[in-house]
C-alpha cells in the first residue's frame, strides 16, 4: 500500500425507481431530483436513468432501488445493485 493511500473506497450511493428489468443482468433506475431555477427561484424536478449491473436479476419494475458507483461491466453499465429499499406489492 502506498503511503496516504486509502484501503477502502468511498463509492457514491443513488436512490431511485426501477422502470425497466426486461434485460438479464441489467435494470434501469430513474432517479429524480430537485434544482433551483437561476432566474426564477422555482424548484424544478429533473430526472436521469441510470443503467445498473443486477447480477441476481432480484429487482422488478416499481421497487425502489439504491444503486452505487462500480466499475464499468459494460458500455452502459458502471453502477451496480446495493440493496431494495421498498419492495412493489405483487398483483
């Protein structure tokens, strides 16, 4: 280990809604979130989907997903599945 070096990594962490799972191995986190307009001053809702590496395939459409920072498994891919915060009731 290098000197000044960290052992472990502090990776970025993302809450959203899964809006797609029809991919092995990948689903799509849409994540919204809040800006303040430069003129305005209103607060706009702006969204970003994220493609994410489910290496389980234990997610599906509506649960409320987090997602963290991982290395790149493809073009689309470099966050991957942490954990389910809310699962969506099944019908």
């Amino acid at each position: 280990m290098t000197p000044g070096k960290s052992m472990t990594t502090l990776r970025r962490e993302q809450t959203g809604k899964v809006v797609s799972a029809k991919n092995k191995n990948t689903i799509v986190v849409l994540i919204d979130r809040k800006e303040k307009h430069p003129l305005l001053g209103k607060y706009i809702t702006k969204s970003t989907k994220i493609h994410a590496h489910d290496a389980g395939d234990v997610c599906a459409v509506g649960d409320i997903v987090t997602i963290r920072e991982s290395r790149p498994h493809s073009k689309m891919k470099s966050w991957e599945f942490a954990k389910i915060v809310e699962k969506v009731r099944a019908q």
